[in-house]
C-alpha cells in the first residue's frame, strides 16, 4: 500500500488510499475472528479450534446470504452442502449470519453480539463475502463427536471408498446410513481396528448420496457425521447447487411417511401408520403456525402437543413431536432426521401411528409437523404391575438386585400420589401432610435410609427413569400410581410416587 502526504493549509494530512476489496474481507475476517475467540475466553470455555474446512464453508455460506438470504443460507440443506463442499463432515454447525454494509456497519454489528461461547464448541469457522458495498460474516461453530480420514466427496458412478472415522470416548456401536439418490437408504455396519470404525461404501448411481456415521452414547443415538458425495455429476458451488436440488425433491407428506418408515427399517423397528386425528391435529398447527408467523413446540397459549392431542380426544401412552421449516417438505424433514433429539423421536420404539402435517408461510417456506404417537389401549391391562415390571427390567439390565415390593410402602405412596393430584403439585413434601420417608421408617422397622421420587408421566413404564432406581443401596419399594387430570400437566395423565427403602447397610 502506498502512503501520500498532501499538503493542507498549514497541517500535513497522512491520507491513506481506499483498501482494496480483498483487504476489506481479510481485515474484517481477522477483527471478526479475534473477537469471537475473546468472546470465548470470557464464558470460560475452552477456545475451539479454527477449522479450515470449516472457514470454506462459512465463506460459501457468507456468499450465499448476500446472493439470497441469510435463512437460505443457514438452512440445514444448504449448511450440509457448503460444508460438504469444503471436505467438512460436522453435521448441524450451528450458524449465526450478519449481513450489512462494508463501512464498517457489519463488523460492528457483529462485535455487538455477546452471544458467542454460550454453547459448547470445539472448532469453528468464520467466513466473509462481499457484493459491491454489501458484507456478510459468517460463523460456523460445531462440537465434533468424531475425526474422519480423508474422504472424495466428487466420484465416478461404481466408485468404491472406506469411509474410517475415530470416535471420541464414551461412543461405539458405529453405524453408516447411506441415502442413494432415489431416497433409499442403505445401514453399513462399521468394524473397529486399531481404535478406529471403518465401513466400505459403493457409489453405483449417477446423483449426489447422503452419507451419515451414527454412533451410541449414554444420551442414545448421535449423528457424528453428515456430508453430500456427488456420484457422476458437475460439482456446482453456492446457491445454484442447494436450488438444482431442491427442485429435484420437492416431496410431499406420502414422501416424508415413506422416508421415516425407510429410517425406522433400517433400524429394524416397525413401520408408523398414518393416524386421521393426528393427521388433523398435526396440519391444523402446522397452518397455525404459518399464519400467526411463530414456529415453537409451544404455542403462545402455552400449550404442547400433549394438551393439543387432548384437546383432540386422542387418548395416548405416548406422544412425541418434530417441527421443520425449509422451502420443501423433503427439506424440512431432512433437518428433522438429522437432528439429533428428532432423530431420537423419530427412531422411538414406542412410536406406533402417525400425523404429517403441512403448511406454507407468507415466504413460501414449508411448515411440517410431525406428531408420533402410540393409542392409550396399548397401555395394558394392570398399570400398577407394568410400573413394577419397568422397575424390575430396569435393575436387571444394570446388573442389579431385584427390589422387593412392600405392599405397605405401597400404599403409603398411593395416598400421596392421591394428595399431589388434588394439590396439582408432583412434590415429595406437601403442606399439610406427614413426610414421607419419616413414615416409610415408621412402617419398615429395619430401614436404613429411604428416599422419594414424585413424578407425572404418560405411562407406567417411564418409571425406569425414575433417578433412585439403579441406587444399589435400596432393597425394598412401594409404587403410587394413578392417572388423572391437571389443569398444569394435562389429562390422562399417571401421577407416581416410588417410595424406595434400604433395610441393609451398604459400603
């Protein structure tokens, strides 16, 4: 850069020459970058690591905002593709997008944000693009579960590759789902050797195939790895590749049944039938949310799904629901799938029938809502003796000693289980009435130690959760159950009180 002294009156002016466009991006690149990491540092979180796959795709999503939208942009479809592009696999980078002016209104925008770090994150990317006066900042941030070996994402159609990838402690049982052009989907077991998962994949068909590498925690199922590879076709960058897609899959409510039964199969779990009430429940608030411009699990009235299936007459043991926006109801199903709490609802064993709904927004988006649900009949005929035999199941999986039911625990429980309905509150100590574990020691003469576990379920077996049940020290428990309706938690609902005691000492 040259620098010019020109004379003004009698000051001496240092005038410095406009910064060429490419300056503008790598000077607002490196400020916006230094103040993302101190943003970082004061959360006290650990500093993630800039990832260069990762700055590429910022930089293409960056572009995609000024050429577009940032919602385009940041959309799940077009993420997937731009890091996938760069070589990248995190699935679901979460992305945050200023858009302004190159005077300095964009970065300052940027800086403003307090809002970086309050997520764990263990690398990112940050990318600028410019059009003519306009800016666009782009942050990606993920926290990889996985480390994956080089990878082609542009093959010839038969190409055959191994995909290897090292998971990071705590996970295994890693599977590969292959999702072919046509929307079939392949499960690819992958083996271990020398600390690392590996699975061989075919590319026979000509179009671009979804490869994902799901692993297994103690939180259940996680997606560790999400990329496109494009098999026999021109790799197009940007904006005209996520629009050339989309238009090929549009979908519809049959093609997301079809898509979610192809996952649950895979999974060897039985197909969803479509059900008429949650059918209409699931369209007439996908509509609802389209018109009054609100996208939530929770309407502004407060109410969930559950109180929405009640309000239907749908009695239920079990109820789940997925939302997704996108421009496409494939679209929107596919940030629904690779999610890793929808993914769990959708892959729920439970699960038995199901309601698609669909909507469009005053911007063309599609609204899907998706309700999972299994009938109330399929409950059973004794409750009580399915919540002792959820309790029994569940030591036995852990290894534990079964747990003896005390008839008079038993209904010491029931009669709190009673009093905390009618206070509409799931406590352990309520007003008016004795304490509980005082009393399980007056009724159990030998009891050491006693605790209390108050909670309002959907059904019986979801007492397995309950958190004293894999407490080595208790011998002995007496189970409240009774179902009823709250103004707070809905109807139908099985208030449960477990009174466990222990009547030995353990180290």
């Amino acid at each position: 850069m040259t620098w010019a002294f020109v004379a003004v009156g009698t000051w001496v002016v240092l005038a410095v020459p406009p910064m060429a466009p490419a300056d503008i991006t790598a000077h607002t690149e490196q400020a916006a970058l230094r103040h993302l990491l101190e943003r970082f540092e004061v959360t006290g979180r650990r500093t993630p690591q800039v990832d260069p796959a990762l700055n590429e795709a910022a930089r293409s999503a960056a572009t995609t905002a000024l050429a577009s939208s940032a919602d385009e942009a940041a959309d799940i479809y077009s993420l997937t593709a731009a890091v996938s592009q760069a070589g990248g696999f995190d699935p679901l980078p979460r992305a945050m997008i200023v858009k302004g002016t190159v005077n300095g209104e964009t970065l300052s925008a940027f800086t403003e944000r307090q809002d970086f770090g309050a997520d764990p994150t263990s690398h990112l990317g940050l990318g600028v693009a410019r059009a003519g006066d306009a800016l666009a900042i782009c942050v990606l941030m993920a926290q990889r579960r996985a480390e994956l070996l080089p990878f082609a994402r542009q093959v010839a159609p038969g190409t055959k590759q191994t995909l290897c990838a090292t998971l990071e402690p705590g996970l295994g049982k890693a599977e590969t789902f292959l999702t072919r052009p046509a929307g079939t989907v392949e499960r690819v077991p992958m083996t271990e050797t020398a600390g690392r998962v590996c699975a061989p994949l075919t590319f026979p068909l000509a179009g671009r195939h979804t490869v994902e590498i799901l692993a297994r925690g103690a939180e259940g199922p996680v997606v560790v790895a999400l990329f496109f590879v494009d098999a026999g076709q021109a790799q197009v960058s940007g904006l005209e590749n996520v629009r050339r897609n989309r238009r090929e899959v549009p979908g519809t409510a049959t093609d997301v049944l079809a898509r979610i039964n192809a996952l649950r199969g895979s999974f060897s779990l039985l197909p969803l039938k479509t059900q008429p009430v949650l059918t209409q429940v699931a369209n007439a608030y996908a509509a609802r949310m389209a018109k009054d411009r609100f996208f939530a699990h929770v309407d502004p009235q407060g109410r969930d799904v559950r109180q929405r299936l009640d309000e239907a007459e749908y009695a239920y043991q079990h109820a789940a629901e997925n939302l997704g926006l996108a421009e496409t109801p494939l679209q929107a199903h596919f940030g629904i799938e690779h999610s890793p709490g929808h993914r769990s609802a959708l892959l729920d064993e439970r699960a038995r029938e199901l309601g698609i709904g669909l909507a469009t927004d005053e911007q063309g988006q599609t609204v899907l809502v998706e309700i999972m649900a299994a009938p109330a009949e399929a409950t059973g005929a004794d409750p009580l003796q399915a919540a002792y035999t959820a309790l029994e199941n569940t030591r036995r999986q852990h290894h534990l000693a079964p747990l003896i039911r005390e008839p008079t625990l038993e209904r010491l429980a029931l009669g709190h289980a009673q009093a905390a309905l009618k206070a509409d509150q799931p406590k352990g100590s309520l007003p008016g009435t004795p304490q509980l574990h005082e009393r399980a020691f007056e009724l159990v003469s030998d009891a050491r130690s006693a605790a209390v576990d108050v909670y309002v379920a959907e059904t019986p077996a979801e007492i397995s959760q309950s958190k004293n049940v894999l407490n080595a020290a208790y011998d002995r428990v007496g189970v409240g159950l009774l179902k009823g309706n709250s103004q707070t938690y809905g109807k139908n609902r099985y208030w449960m009180v477990v009174l466990f005691v222990s009547t030995r000492d353990v180290p």
